[in-house]
C-alpha cells in the first residue's frame, strides 16, 4: 500500500480521479474554478484570461490610432476617461508612448504566448495524448497564478501617477533604466520588470511542465510519429521557451541592477538637464544582444502553437491527411534551431561589424526555407480536398494568408543593405503585425473555434463566426498593408504625430483610413464575443466527435472528468491523418481504430515492418479476392 | 484497480523528475546568457577587461562545494542501504558544507571591494562577477532547501520511494549547482 499512500500525498488531484472508485473528494467552488488542478480548467483560464487582456490590448491600439488619425483634434470623451493621461482631449505624448509599449508587451507576451500555449497546450497535450493530467498539476497552477498577477500588475501600471512603462516592449535601455528619463521610466519600468518577470517564471513552469507530459506521458502505442502536429508544435514552442526565457530574465536582472543599484552594465556617457551621470562604460547593444536572443524565438513561440493549430485544422476539414507529416515536423524542428541564430537581423544598424551582419543575413533568410515548406503543405493539403468551410477551418486559411504575405516582407528585412532604409520605419510595423500579430491571432481564433465544445461542451453560432473571420480579414489587410508604402516612404515608428512633418503630411488620409479600418475590426470582435460568452451558456449542446476528427481528444466525453476518460486510457493503433483513407468505409478512422478492423483501407506502409501483420493482411487480401471472383 | 496503482505510481515520480532536469537546464541557460553577456562586453575593449585577480577565497569555495557534493553522494548511498543515521549524518554535513561555502563566497566579495573593485564599478566585468556569484548562491540556497526537505523526510515515517525520490532530486540539483560553480570560476579565471 505504500505506493497509494504516496500517490495521495503527492499529486492528490488526478490519482484521485484515476481510482475513482474511491469515493468523490470535495469539490468546493475554490478548488474546481479558482484554485484548479485540472489541465482542462486551466486551460478555461488561460482563455479567458487571454481574451480578456486581448480586448484591453486592442482597446490601446484604437486609442493611439485615434491619434495618428486626428492629431490636431481634441475629443473631450478621451479627457473623461483618461484624466490627465488626455489633457483638452489630446492624448499626452508620454501617454501615447505609454500606449504602444504596453499594447505590444500585452499582445505578444500576455495574449500570444500565454493566452494561446497556455490554453492549447493545457487542453490538448493531455487529451490528444492519452494522459490524465500534466506531469505536475500542481505547478500547472501556479503556472496560471503567476501569469494572472503578472497580469493584474501590468495593468495596474494605468492607475499609477507617472503611468505605465513608454520605452516600447523592447524596453531599450538607456530609456528603460533610468528611471528619470521619461515619466514611464519610473515606478511604470519598475512594475514592468516585475510583471514580466512573474510572466516569465508563469511561462517556465508552464513549459517544463509540457515538456515532461509530451516525453513521459504518453498512452500505449503513441510513440512520437503518431503524435499530432500540434503536440509537435507545443513541444516544440516549449522547448524554445525554456532556452530563451532564461536569457530575458538575465537581462532584465543586469536592468535592474542599473537602475536601482548604481551598476552600469548597459550605461554610459548621459547627461540628464545638462549633467553627467556618473555611470559610465557601459553598453546598450549589449541590451539589444540578450534581448532579442529572447525576442526573436519569441516569435517563434508565438507563431509555432498557430501553426500547429492550423495544420490539425486544415487536415480535418479538407478531408485529407496533412501533406508532408514528416516534412512538417522537421520544418518545426528547423525553424525551432534557427531560430536561435539569427537575433542579429533585429541589429543590423547598431554599427555591428559588416561581416557579422552578412552572417545574420544568410542564418535569416534559411529561415525561410522551413517556413515556405510549412506554406506548400498547407497549400497542398488544401488542394483537391474536400472541403468543409467550418469558422475554424476559415481562420486557418487566414493565417495561412497572412504566413505568406508577411513572410515574403520579412525576406526584405533580412537583407541588411535593404534594411539601412526599412528599419524602424512602418514597413517592421506591417511585416510583423502580418506574419506574426494576424497570422497568430488567426491560429488562436481557429483553435478556439475548433476545440470550443471540447471546452465547453457547447457549439458556436456559424453565421457569426463568419461575420467576424470576413470583418477580421478584410479589415487585418486594411490595416496593415498601407503601411507597407507608409515605410518605404520612411514613416518612423512610434511617432506621436509624424503627419506634422512637411515631407509626411500626405499620409494623414491614410491614417485615417488605417484608423477607420482598425475600428472596423475592434467591432467585429464584439460578434465574437458576443458568441463566445453566448454560446458557453446557452449553445447548442455538442455531440462527442463534432468535427468527424481522428484524434484522442474526441474520444474522451464531452462531460469533463478529473482523469479525462472514464475507464482505461485508448490505446493509439494508427497516425492522427487518416482522413479519406481509400477502401475505408467512413472518411475518418480515430486513432484509436486497431488495424484489424480496417482490412479494407490497410497499406503496407502502415505496420512499420511487422511482417506477421503483413502477412495477416495478405492473407486477407487473397481472401477477398477469392470471394469478389466467385 | 488491482494493477493500476502501479502505473500511476511510475508515472508520476518519474515525470517529475524530469521536471528537474528540465529546471537545470533553463537555470544553466540563464547562466549561459550572463556569461555571453560578459563576453559581449569585455570584448568590446581592453579597458572593459576582468582586470582584477580572483581571491583565493573562491578557491576554498570550490574545495568546499565539491566536497559536499561527495557527503551527499554518500549519504545517498547509506539511504539506498536504509541506513538512516548515517543518510542524515551525510546531509547534515552536507547543509554545513553549503552554509560554509556562502560564508567564503561572501568572503570573496569583502575581498574584492578590498582591492576596490566594487559592485557598481566603471567596468561592468566586474559587476558581472557579483552577479554570477550572487546568483549562484541563489541556487546554493535552492539546493540547501531540497536538502533540508530530504531531512525532514529521513526523520518522518515516510515511504521509503518518496525518501529515495527527495534524496535524488536533491542530488542531481547539488551536483548541478556543483559543477555551476566551477564552470563559472574556470570561466572567470580564463578571462582574468
Ligand atoms: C521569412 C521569415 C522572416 C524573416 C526573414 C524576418 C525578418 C525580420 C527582420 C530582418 C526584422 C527586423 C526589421 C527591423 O527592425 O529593421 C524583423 C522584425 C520582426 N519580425 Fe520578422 N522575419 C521573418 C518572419 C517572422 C515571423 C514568422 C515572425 C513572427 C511570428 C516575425 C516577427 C517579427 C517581429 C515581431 C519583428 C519586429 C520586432 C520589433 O522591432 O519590434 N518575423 N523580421
Ligand atoms: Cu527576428
């Protein structure tokens, strides 16, 4: 018996489930939707969290647009709700600058990252695995909990006198480390570095925790070329995680030596009203060196879970099995390993050494190859298939859109010659809000429609969802492709009101234009909304297998269970691709389908070189044969 | 129910010794990056060199570190043949070897400022090595806190697996916060 005592003093909560049988362990309101275990749960509050700071984020972005557009106008309703943030109903500039630093730190850390590996990730690694929970449910939680008060933090830095941080989510010292040099770069810095630090253990624990589920939890028969590309691509973005992350904290720990302790690790030669600072020898590349180590896998991290997303769509409702289900994997894992050598595409005009620039290049453009084999796979899976345009499938193919068109834009960045003139400018605004800010939003919409009644046992309303994909596209591709001109044309980024200058002034209609289309898209995700909230508690009620899909999560119930499946886990026979599978008599065989019930669909290359299956089968074959002669 | 147990059983101490690992790996990188930076920027010019001698404090820091490493090898060892006074003699002197070697990295840092290389220097590389040893005895307090939790288990009655699981993650973390050290000290020496 010692081995029970020690289950139930260590992970009290999914072995409990496992011998349920045992009796029901109290469920009280704090322990089933607050202080949960349940990778299910916490993968609800992720979501919810994400959506949440997702809508505040936006809202940021509508005001600074308001900005851009009206410069000279005053809308007394803005001094009404931000005080003294819009004195005579014109945004201050500190608080314009306020605005696009926490819109960007929120939508790539708080909405992208962990809103969306942290819903995914929970809910599918488990279920598309056959595990009862994650490796330590009691650090997923605390996963959740740091990332919520990383959160709470964030945004408390609005309530603040000096308001929130202002030196972009890039937090480039000298502005981010001395905390005279804007008002943000006060107590707003200081929250900052503390929100993201939270931010950081949240995402640490989170991914170390996906790690040990995917490599030591797996049910019988799943071995790792049966596993489903989006646990590819979360284990993948996991693994990023946790050798990137690291290097943030490292820096941001030098950072706050600097500010609060005298060192001068990124200081050096600063006059503040006319006098030295006596920091001195210090080095602010250095900054932008550990930093986008971390930043550029970051996008990565970003990006990966969408695509993985994305593929388990578009394999679903095209009918078909992914095209290059190995070449996709190693295309993950190609990206996965050069994404951590090409940081210095982000630097090429800090006066780095030609040579070292010429390398950045080449590392960055290899790039592109693993991507543009993921862009043909999808485009390949698509042809021909059979298509079902269900919202989820629609949002899959917008991002496959918005891969390409910002894709091809980062192929000009990357040439450092070409981006002498593209950096900082508008043309980095639309390359990244395309490739990574739509492309990945699009892979969160789908996953979100897709695996909503495995979330909530309920289905959303169709029409809306295709009001709010075409609103969404359309108005993604309003936004930001003007900008693409905007920045050949030399448009900086980040500045208050650039149409003041003479040379810029003609490019006030197109933030007007811009502006309008960004309101267009912020209303459009009221229908979302408005469906999302709707449907969880007056949907229609699902039914088990809705999408006619393969994998493990679909054989679970749709009540949700501590453990996920009632009995014994399934065992997997099969890959998760087995869409339209020729002699089959359905268009989808689960993975769960031993190959002994599907004669009639086997292929040679299914039994891996197990010659007794083969032979089996053969015989079988004979068989029939005889049996269609007489 | 009969066989299930059993499985959970090794499912769920083996994952979270993963975890472990999994932790030291991004602790190590964490470290790596430091180190980079270093390199980054003491390769900037010779004025933001290492230009001062490590003290010999961290030397007997590293006697002391390796020799802990082998007291709770071989409390480990008397653990796996259930001799439990002598599994907490070893952690016991492994806690005071631990303790002992802070007192002499702090020693360190009251020689440094001696020779007036100070934390807030003009020349970050010396900041930097506050930093790695600072850091470091984040790590060293980590450690000595699994240790204290593979203590407080040796003196409860409690199954002998989960005994055996505190000693070995306390272990391979030690060892890690172990050889953390020496990388960091032959990484100082070579650019001194
Ligand atoms: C074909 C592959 C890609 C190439 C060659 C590429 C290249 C570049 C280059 C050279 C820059 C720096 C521009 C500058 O600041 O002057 C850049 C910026 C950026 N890229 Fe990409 N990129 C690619 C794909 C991606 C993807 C897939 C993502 C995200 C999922 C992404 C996200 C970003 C972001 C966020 C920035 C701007 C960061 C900032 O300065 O705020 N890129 N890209
Ligand atoms: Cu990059």
């Amino acid at each position: 018996m010692a081995t029970l005592t020690l289950n139930d003093t260590h992970t009290a909560h999914h072995d409990h489930a496992a011998h349920g049988d045992h009796g029901h362990h109290k469920e009280t309101f704090l322990n089933k939707y607050v202080f949960s275990q349940d990778h299910k749960m916490i993968a609800k509050q992720f979501l919810i969290t994400g959506i949440f700071m997702g809508v505040v984020a936006m809202t940021l972005s509508i005001l600074f647009r308001i900005q851009l557009a009206y410069p000279d106008e005053s809308f007394p309703l803005l001094e009404m709700l931000l005080g003294k943030f819009a004195p005579e109903g014109r945004l201050d500039p500190n608080f314009y600058l306020s605005l696009v630093t926490i819109h960007g730190t929120i939508m790539v850390f708080f909405v992208l990252t962990a809103g969306l590996s942290g819903t995914f990730s929970n809910l599918l690694i488990p279920l598309q695995l056959g595990a009862r929970d994650m490796a330590s449910p009691f650090m997923n939680m605390l996963s959740y909990w740091f990332f919520a008060t990383a959160s709470v933090i964030m945004l408390a830095t609005f309530f603040i006198e000096t308001g929130p941080a202002s030196s972009g989510w890039t937090i480039y010292p000298p502005l981010s480390a001395l905390p005279k040099a804007m008002p943000g770069s006060g107590l707003g810095m200081t929250m900052w570095l503390i929100s993201m630090v939270l931010f950081v253990a949240s995402s640490l624990m989170g991914g170390i925790n996906y790690v040990s589920t995917v490599l030591n939890m797996r049910t019988k028969g799943m071995d790792l070329w049966k596993m489903p590309l989006t646990i590819w691509a979360f284990f993948l973005t996991a693994i990023v995680g946790i050798l990137s992350f690291p290097v943030l904290v490292a820096a941001v720990v030098l950072l706050i030596f600097d500010r609060s302790f005298g060192t001068s690790f990124y200081l050096s030669d600063i006059y503040i009203a006319g006098q030295a600072l006596p920091n001195e020898g210090g080095s602010p590349v250095l900054w932008q060196h550990l930093f986008w180590f971390l930043g550029h896998p970051e996008v990565y991290i970003v990006l990966m879970p969408a695509l993985g997303i994305t593929s388990e769509v578009i394999a679903t409702n095209a009918r078909k099995p992914i095209f290059g289900y190995h070449a996709m994997v190693y295309s993950l894992i190609g990206i996965t390993i050069l994404s951590f050598i090409v940081w210095g595409h982000h630097m090429f005009v800090t006066g780095m050494n030609p040579f070292l620039g010429g390398v950045f290049m080449i590392t960055t453009l290899v790039i592109a190859v693993p991507s543009a084999v993921k862009t043909f796979n999808y485009l390949a899976t698509l042809w021909r298939g059979n298509i079902r345009f269900t919202p989820a499938m629609l949002f899959a193919i917008g991002l496959v859109s918005f891969f390409i068109s910002g894709g091809l834009t980062g192929i000009f960045l990357g040439n450092a010659a070409l981006d002498i003139n593209l950096h900082d400018t508008y043309f980095v605004v639309a390359h990244f809000h395309l490739v990574m800010g739509s492309a990945a939003i699009f892979g969160m919409l789908s996953g979100i429609y897709h695996w909503f009644p495995k979330m909530f046992g309920k289905m959303m309303d169709a029409k809306l969802g295709y009001l709010h994909f075409w609103l969404t596209f359309i108005s993604a591709y309003l936004v930001f492709f003007p900008m693409h001109f905007m920045g050949l044309d030399g448009v900086p980024r980040r500045y208050y009101a650039f149409t003041e200058f003479e040379s810029m002034s003609e490019w006030l209609s197109v933030n007007k234009f811009i502006t309008w289309s960004a309101i267009l898209g912020a209303v459009a995700q009221v229908a979302f909304l408005y469906n999302f909230v709707y449907s969880i508690f007056w949907g229609k009620k699902t039914v088990q297998n809705p999408w006619e899909s393969t994998t493990l999560e679909w054989t679970a119930p749709v009540e949700h269970l501590h453990g996920n499946w009632p009995g014994e886990i399934p065992t997997v026979y099969r890959w998760p691709y087995d869409y339209s599978k020729p002699g089959a008599d359905v268009d989808f065989i689960p993975q769960t389908t031993p190959l002994s019930e599907t004669m009639s669909s086997n292929l040679p290359h299914d039994f891996e070189g197990n010659e007794e299956s083969e032979r089996i089968q053969l015989d079988w074959e004979k068989e029939n044969k005889k049996e269609l002669v007489k | 129910m009969p066989t299930y147990p059993q499985e959970t059983d090794r499912y769920s101490l083996q994952p979270k010794k993963f975890i472990v690992w999994l932790f030291m790996i991004s602790s190590f990188i964490f470290f790596a990056g430091l180190t980079s930076g270093f390199i980054v920027y003491s390769g900037d010019s010779l004025a933001k060199q290492l230009n001062v001698k490590m003290p010999n404090a961290f030397i007997y820091s590293t006697i002391l570190v390796v020799a802990s490493s082998i007291s709770l090898q071989w409390a480990y060892i008397q653990t796996k043949r259930s001799n439990f006074a002598k599994q907490r003699l070893g952690l016991w002197l492994t806690i005071a070897l631990g303790v002992a070697f802070t007192c002499s990295q702090l020693y360190g840092w009251v020689v440094l400022t001696g020779l007036g290389a100070f934390f807030t220097s003009s020349n970050a590389s010396i900041s930097f090595v506050y930093v790695f040893t600072l850091f470091h005895i984040l790590h060293i307090v980590a450690g000595l806190i699994l240790i204290i939790g593979a203590v407080i288990s040796s003196y409860k009655a409690v199954p002998n697996v989960l005994n055996i699981f505190r000693m070995e993650i306390s272990i391979v973390f030690w060892h890690f916060v172990d050889i953390l050290w020496i990388y960091l000290y032959v990484f100082l020496l070579l650019n001194q």
